[in-house]
C-alpha cells in the first residue's frame, strides 16, 4: 500500500480480491455514514485497473496507476469504476452488475479505456447494459450502430407504441440519464405511449469520444445512422436544446421520415452568431470549461447547471454537475461548445414542411425566449406554446413540466 496526498494506492494479487475489497470498504462506509450528520460523512472514490506497475524505492508508477487514477476520478463519490481488462477477468466472477460508460480518454495514454461503473447485486438502481437497464416498470436496451465517418454512436430504445425520437442535446448519457432526477422523468413519460428512441451524440456518452469531426453536420450524420440503425422509417422527432437545430436540419433533409416535429428550448443561431454579449460570455465560458471541467471539485460545471436549472433541489444540480464530469472530456467540451456556437439554421426555417410544435420557458437563461417565438414564426404553421418556468430542462415537481407533456400527447395522437 501507498500513499499519494489524499489518494491511496493499493496492490493486489488477485483482481478478484481487489475489487471484493474495494466493494467491502465503499460498503462499510455507507453503513458508517448512514448514522452520522451530512458534515461528518466520509466518501471515497475508488478506481481498479488490471495491469503492470513499477516499484521503485517504495513507489509504484506506470500505466497501470495512471489508468486507475483516472478511473477513480470518474466514480460517483462512494462508488467504483474499472477498467475493461478488469471486467473481462470477474465480470463472471462475482455478484455486481456493471456498466459501460464509454471509453475514456487517460493523459500520457495513447489509446481510450474502456470504463465500467460497479454496481453491487443489491442495488436496484444497476444492471448489465447487454440485458438492458431498467428504472421502475420500464426497461431500454442500449445498442450501437455506425456513423457514416466510421463514429461509434451508442443508442437506446425503450417503450413500445409509434416511434419517438430524441436528437441529442449538451451531454448526455445513456445510462446516467437514465437514473438522473433531472431526466428520468422525461424518459418514463415519453415512452410511456411510445418506443423512444435517443443516443450519445459522438464525443460524450457511452458513443466514441476520440473523433476527428465535431461539427453540426456530423450531428445531423449520427442522427441519420441512429434511426437507420433502430429501423424506423417514419416517426415523430423531438428536439431539446441543441437538439433542435439539429432535428429541423433533419427534417428538412427528411421530410417523408418525419411525422411530427416537437422542438423545445432550442434556438437557430449559436452563440458565437448572435450579439457581442453573447459571443463575449460564450468565449468565457470555454475558458472556464478549459481550466476546470474535469476537476472534482464542481465549481465551474456549477456555471452551466446554474444556468440549465436554476431552480433544482441540492440533489438535482450534484447530479447534473456529476453527469457533466463523467460524460465527455474537457477537450470535447470545447470542441462540442464551438460547434454549437456555429450553428445557424435560420434559412431552413421556410423549408419545414413537417407539423411542427414550438415550446420554450419564459425565463429560460440560456435559449432566449425571443429566439424560441422567432423560430416558431419562421416555421409554416408552427404552433407555439409558451411555459411558465426558470429551467432550460424542466424538473418533475413544477407545473411546466405537466403542461408540456399535455402537450405533446396532445400533439401526437
């Protein structure tokens, strides 16, 4: 055993004995914090790898340490990654379920590592992504399919009834999304009445991370590949955020495809094609994602979830700040912000031929109000509903977040 600063670094012989142990401790702790104050609780994260180390003069170093370092920066706090080398050798092994969250990239490692999130066979919450993953009544099966530039593109498929499909928007996971207090609500209800189909958009999720293409027009390619792959040769498309200029490129593209198109929160003009406000705070915030995103420490990932939703409970924004650390590298971060930034979409407003359904916040603070009316205008017969609310991304709790789903049920049948 040695020590690093706060980090500790443990050797084992056997993988299985090291991740039995790793399961022991995070365990003890759970049970130790459960009977104490929130300001005494103890949590650690903890990372296992399955490779060769150095010792030297009573220090151990090499690839190995480096990938389990940048393993345990990637575990929840109480929780356990691991590499794929290490599932592979007691994913059989032992009574946890896994999953896959991507692949990952480790500095001075030339190639991605392939992570894995433990979950014990106690915990309801977890399951093996290859059977599906479940959250209440309602299970998604997590596939992959190819981009046309050779892109892995993870998708995920729940429900059954007439095709939904989410474009991607700013960080998504499949399988951290799928647990979050800030989407699982949205999941549940939407494929309630349908089979809702979504995905990782390349450079975040559990889809390829190390691309040479990060570009709106990519977006609109994995789109494509993603309902190609699910088969689906006609159905309704929602778009969230970003997600929106991206499902009007599509539809346009697609007109027969499409039946219904429901866009929320969005805007046609990225941040980098609007005002001097605008592209001045979009510069910062790269700075701020350059210099402190993959920290542990959330204080500079607070400054999106601040703005997505203000109004969450403590849980809400410690989840939204934890999926935004996990789900893309602070590389792709600002690869992914400057292509939203050169998104216009305005000339094919007047091409949209789909029946279309525009909604957006009043006091959304990071689309513009303006700019959700403005593109409803520029769409043929687009209905535009206005909702009561702070959030970009609507919570449960508020009444916003009923009126939108009327709405669209209302709007799909």
């Amino acid at each position: 055993m040695h020590y690093a600063g706060d980090a500790v670094l443990a050797m084992f012989e056997a993988v299985v004995d090291a991740l039995s142990c790793a399961s022991t401790i995070q365990n003890d702790l759970k049970e130790r914090n459960a009977e104490l104050p929130k300001e005494r609780k103890l949590q650690f994260r903890i990372g296992v790898n399955l490779g060769d180390v150095i010792q030297d003069r009573g220090d151990i170093y090499g690839d190995g340490v480096n990938i389990a370092a940048r393993l345990e920066s990637l575990a929840e706090p109480g929780g356990i990654c691991v590499s794929e080398s290490l599932y592979d050798a007691v994913s059989s092994s032992l009574p946890f379920s896994y999953g896959f969250m991507g692949e990952q990239k480790v500095k001075n490692i030339e190639k991605p590592v392939r992570v894995y999130r433990v979950v014990p066979a106690d915990d309801s919450d977890g399951s093996d992504l290859s059977q599906g993953t479940s959250a209440g009544n309602v299970e998604q099966t997590i596939r992959f399919c190819t981009s046309s530039d050779g892109v892995g593109i993870a998708y995920a498929s729940v429900g059954s009834g007439p095709p939904l499909v989410k474009a991607a928007n700013w960080l998504n996971h499949l399988e951290f999304d799928w647990q979050s207090p800030v989407w699982r609500h949205v999941f549940a209800e939407l494929s309630r009445d349908h089979q809702l189909v979504r995905y990782d958009e390349r450079g975040n999720g559990l889809s390829d991370w190390e691309v040479d293409d990060i570009s709106f027009d990519a977006f609109v390619r994995d789109l494509e590949a993603v309902v190609d792959a699910a088969g689906l040769d006609r159905f309704a498309l929602l778009g969230i955020s970003q997600g929106c200029p991206v499902s009007i490129a599509y539809a346009v593209r697609h007109p027969e495809r499409v039946s219904q198109l429901v866009l929320y929160g969005g805007y046609t003009l990225g941040w980098a094609k609007r005002s001097q406000k605008d592209k001045e705070t979009g510069k910062a915030m790269l700075e701020l994602i350059r210099q402190g995103w993959g920290q542990d420490n959330p204080a500079f990932r607070q400054m999106f979830t601040s703005q997505i939703i203000p109004n969450a409970t403590v849980e809400q924004m410690q989840w939204f700040n934890e999926l935004q650390r996990i789900t893309t590298s602070p590389e792709n971060a600002v690869r992914l912000r400057l292509a939203f930034g050169d998104i216009d979409v305005n000339p094919l407003l007047p091409q949209v031929s789909t029946p279309t359904l525009v909604m957006h916040t009043r006091a959304d603070a990071l689309a513009p109000f303006d700019g959700g009316r403005k593109m409803a205008s520029m769409i043929p017969g687009a209905r535009f509903v206005p909702l009561e609310s702070n959030n970009h991304l609507l919570l449960e709790s508020e009444p916003a977040w009923q009126r939108f789903l009327a709405e669209i049920r209302s709007f799909l049948d």
